[in-house]
C-alpha cells in the first residue's frame, strides 16, 4: 500500500549495468516511478556514490547504508552525513542468516551509532524468530529479517509461498506488538 515505505537493497553492479544500457540516471528514475522510497548499495560507501546520493535525494528517494560492529566513529559521521531516511546496522560479523546474535553488543552499539546518525536505526543479520526480533526492538528503532524469511520460503511449494510468507511476519508482528519473543514457526 501507499503508506509502506518500499526499499531496494543490492549491488552496484545492477544499477551501472541498467544506466549502462538506459543512460545516466535511469534507474533513479525508474525507481522513483515504480514507487520506491529508499536504495540501499550495499557496495557502495558514502565517500564513493556521492553523486548517485544526490540523485536519489533529488528524485526524493532516500539513500541507505550499513553501519557494522567494525564501524569506526569517522565511519559512522561519514554515514550520517550521507544518510537519509534510516541506516541499517548489520548487527553481527559474518554472514547474513547466521543464528549468533548477541543481542547485548546490539545495545552496547546502539548508543555509540546515535551520537552521531540522527536518523532511525535499523538492526538486521542473525534475526531469526520472534525472540530475537523482539531483543531487537526493544534497542533499536526497527528489525530486519531477511534470511530466515528466505530459507523459509525455499523449502515452501511455490503455492504456498505468500501463506508461509504471511503467517511467519504475522507471528513476528505479533511477537513485537505484544513485546514478548514467543515463538512462532
């Protein structure tokens, strides 16, 4: 619907092959028609897509990036600067999908990330259930769950999908509304 913010998350590779192949700035555009809110490159740092940034904020889309564990305070006010809309805070070292959250270091983060992003923080990676999600959101200002959403859908007959899909964000929102980690499939 009109009022859920809708955000692309990739690579820049797709994106420079598209305005490759459209001309500069097509994807911005295409992106903006198609009713997106938000691009989040995950390869591309603030201090190299500058000029991608401003075309985003210049169509009104807002451009995202990734804070992590790792992050020094330099990286995280060159993120704020370049930031609009939310940053998202990879939450763990390692892949996405691992089950090894510590949801302590999330909130020891969190803190630090403020001090200088004055935009909501996203928390993503190793969210897996209703438990965690809700760990999360007791600290951050939303929860990501993209992995487990995935894995979940793979093992689904493709005629399920949008069921399975829909009772496991339920479950989550469920979980999150009543602020209790009960579990959910």
């Amino acid at each position: 619907d009109a009022q859920t913010p809708v955000v692309l998350m990739g690579y820049a590779n797709p994106i420079e092959r598209y305005e490759q192949l459209h001309g500069e700035n097509a994807f911005v555009a295409a992106a903006r028609d198609a009713g997106v809110d938000g691009v989040l490159v995950v390869d591309y740092p603030p201090e190299e897509c500058e000029a991608f940034a401003a075309r985003l904020q210049a169509a009104g889309l807002d451009p995202i990036f990734l804070l992590a564990p790792t992050s020094t305070d330099q990286r995280i006010r060159d993120v704020a600067r370049a930031a609009r809309g939310y940053v998202y805070y990879v939450s763990l070292k390692g892949v996405t999908g691992a089950g090894h959250l510590d949801t302590a270091s999330v909130a020891a983060m969190l803190p630090r990330i403020r001090a200088h992003v004055n935009l909501p923080v996203a928390v993503g990676f190793g969210i897996r259930d209703a438990a965690t999600a809700c760990a999360v959101a007791e600290v951050a200002d939303a929860v990501v769950i993209g992995s487990r959403l995935v894995q979940l859908l793979e093992a689904e007959p493709r005629d399920n999908v949008a069921r399975a899909a829909g009772a496991f964000i339920a479950g989550i929102r469920a979980a999150l509304d009543r602020g209790t980690g009960a579990t959910t499939s």
